[in-house]
C-alpha cells in the first residue's frame, strides 16, 4: 500500500488537506470521492530520492486513469449543447440532467451522467459535481462553468463551451485525417517488409545454398536479419511492444516530452501543422476564457493546461510571471519570443481597443485556416512522398535479395566473352 498527500474540498466547500492510504493513485481517487470529497489533487507521498520515480509511477496512474474514465469528445460537445438548450428553456439542472440520463447512450458518460444528477440533488454545485470526475471534464470546462454560474449566464458560457468544444472536436479530426493515410501507408510497408525477410529471403536462401553461390555482403547480411527474426520472432515481437511502451512512457515524463515536442517542431512537414494548431486553440480559448469574465492570471494558468506542446507550455508559464509582474497580455507573450507576430499584434490591437476577446476570436479564425491550407498542401505532397519511400524500403529489399543473380549474370556475361 501505498501514501498519498491530497488536497479536497467537502460538501460545504472547505478545503481539506490529508493522506490516505491506497494500492494506486486510481484507489486513491475512488477512495477520496466515495466518501464525498471534492479532489483538487492527489500526489504519492515519498522521500526526495525518490521524487522522480514516484512523479513517474504518479503520472503512469493518471494516463492510465485519464484513459479509463475518457469519453468521446462527441459525447461531451452533445451532452454540452443539450444541458445549455435545457437550461436556457428553464429548467432546472436536475431536471436537465434527468432528460440527459434517460437520453445518453453510452454506458460509460450515462454512468458519470447519473453520478453527476445524485451530486447535484446533494447540493452539490454544478461545477463542484463536474470537478470530481477529472478524466471526463478538463480544469477548462470547470472553469468556464463555474465562471457562468457566478456571473448568472451560466446557459450563454454552456453554448459557446459547445462551439468551442466542436471546434476542438474538428481541428483534431483534421489533424489525424491529415495523419491516418501515412500512417497506414507506413505500417502496411512495415508489414510488407517483414513478410519479405520472413518469408521471401528463406526461399531465395535455399537455392543459393543448393547452388553454393557466393553471396555479396548485403545479402549475407540481410539473411542474418532473416534468421534472427524467424529464431526469435515472439522476442521480437515483445521487443517491439515494449519499445512502443517506452515511448509512451517517456513521453509522460517532463524531459521525455520537452525531447519529442521539440523534435515535432524540427520537423519541416510537420512544424507549421503544430504551431497553426496550437495558435489556433490557446487564441480561441484565451478569448472565450477572458470573455467568461476569467481573470487573466487565472485564464493563463488554464490555457497552459490546454496547450499541448511543452515549448509553449513554458511561454505561457512565462508570460504568466510577466503578466503578475504588470505588463499587459500582449508584451507578456511578445518577451517570452516564443509567439508568432500575428497573434502579439491582434492581442495588443484587442488591448488598445479594449476587444480583446473579438480579437483573440479573429486570430483563432486565422490559425485555423492557415491550419486548413497546411493540411491541404500536406495531403496533397504526402502520397507521392509515401511512394517514394515504400519504392526505396521495399526495392531496397528486392535488389538484396536479386543481388546474386545480378553477379552471376555479370560474371557469366564476362565468360562468355
């Protein structure tokens, strides 16, 4: 069993901070909101040797919770846009809630759906009810809900918190529609290529063997590949496992991360894709958060949340510490030199003209067509990209493999003359 230092809050709002004992971070969580408390956060009490291996082993059992407890995005824009429709007609949040209940197919939100209703009918606030399900409803979402039940237009922050999550919801589907055919096309050479060296090179193999022909040395060397993988293909395939494995576990870790979101934005093909997302969604979000009523600090802290890649994570964590140290949102962005110009000179126009929020709006719309053309220009540059290199991975192959016959048809052809 295992310590966990944590932070809550109890029916009546009141923070509490405590340890509770538990196998996992998971049983941590389960344990601390079955006895009704709200959790802010729960971290593995441990020595300070051990804080880097007990921050891992912490942030395995959050992607794994994240993982468990996810539903998908369309879901969550549905039940959004249902909840804000209900309550602008007048009913009440439990009564809302119950319609959705009765309404929601998947199993999965239908349980969170109803769990959110029994917390609700306790007197639970709407917001405090969505925090205790962090793998369902982001620090964002909580935010902004919280934000329209202090300001009273709870119903207009619940609309555009469903656009914004349909905007989500379709620049995601464009990245990974962008991504899915390379992708494919990369794993069907990937299996082309072992069925070559599996099964093709033992046939050729036998007949160079039968005729005692003298083998070059990449073909020699491209048997032995052959033969390690056929003697041991379960270790390989392993292997292969834990590697993807190790990846995904590094990238969990702050170095890992900081290591492969640079290298994304080394990447030609790729860098203008990330920056155009990412722009895209810290303007949107940065806009609708400030038009919300958010404080700055606050919304800056939360759009650190949402941005993905940790190079900007950092930028903003930066331009945070500006911002407290009094200079305005756009000067703040522009010393961190990590933003580009568009975005620092619609940010300072919306200061100037105290329209922060339509322009921070404008500049999302911006990145979000730029994004657009990027992933046009991709998709159209990519497929005779594909060909390419299935034509060098797999020709490469075949002439290994033909290569002894191409020496002994020399060798003959000089005989012969």
């Amino acid at each position: 069993m295992a310590t966990f230092n944590y932070v809550a809050k109890d029916s009546k709002g009141h923070k509490h901070e405590g340890t509770i004992s538990a196998s996992s971070l998971d049983g941590a969580l389960n344990k601390l909101r079955e006895s009704g408390q709200t959790v802010i956060s729960v971290v593995e009490a441990g020595s300070a040797q051990s804080g880097s291996r007990g921050s891992l082993i912490n942030a395995i059992s959050l992607y794994i919770y994240k993982k468990r407890t996810a539903v998908p995005l369309t879901s969550l824009v549905f039940f959004t846009r249902q909840l804000a429709t209900m309550f602008s007609a007048g009913l009440t949040i439990e009564k809302a809630l119950g319609n959705i209940l009765y309404e929601e197919g998947n199993r999965k939100f239908k349980k969170v759906v109803a769990e959110l209703l029994n917390d609700v009918k306790k007197g639970f606030s709407l917001s405090d009810a969505l925090e205790r399900h962090p793998g369902v409803f982001s620090p964002l979402f909580v935010a902004l809900v919280k934000s329209g039940e202090v300001s009273g237009s709870l119903s207009t922050v619940l609309d555009e918190l469903a656009d914004y999550l349909e905007f989500v919801h379709d620049t995601r589907r464009k990245v990974i529609s962008a991504m899915s055919y390379p992708a494919f096309v990369v794993v069907i050479m990937f299996g082309l290529a072992v069925a070559l060296i599996v099964k093709i090179v033992p046939m050729f193999q036998e007949v160079y063997q039968r005729f005692g022909a003298e083998l070059p040395l990449p073909t020699q060397m491209l048997i032995k590949v052959s033969e390690g993988i056929r003697a041991n293909f379960l270790i390989s395939l392993i292997g292969f496992i834990v590697f993807i494995s190790l990846i995904i576990i590094t990238n969990l870790t702050y170095t890992g991360k900081y290591i492969f979101d640079k290298m994304k934005l080394s990447t030609p093909v790729f860098k203008n894709m990330i920056i155009d997302s990412t722009m895209s969604k810290m303007a949107r979000t940065f806009g609708m958060l400030l038009g919300a009523g958010v404080p700055v600090v606050e919304t800056m802290g939360l759009v650190h949340r949402v941005v993905d890649n940790i190079h900007y994570k950092n930028a903003i964590k930066e331009a945070t510490q500006f911002v407290k140290d009094g200079y305005s949102i756009a000067a703040s962005l522009k010393k961190t030199e990590a933003f580009p110009h568009t975005l620092l000179s619609l940010a300072a126009t919306g200061e100037e003209t105290g329209e922060m929020e339509k322009m921070l709006t404008k500049a999302a719309d911006f990145y979000d067509k730029q994004l657009e053309a990027v992933i046009g220009r991709l998709t159209s540059l990519i497929e005779p990209m594909l060909i390419v290199l299935i034509a060098l991975v797999i020709g490469t192959i075949v002439i290994v493999i033909y290569l002894p016959i191409f020496n002994f048809g020399m060798a003959l052809k000089k005989g012969l003359k």
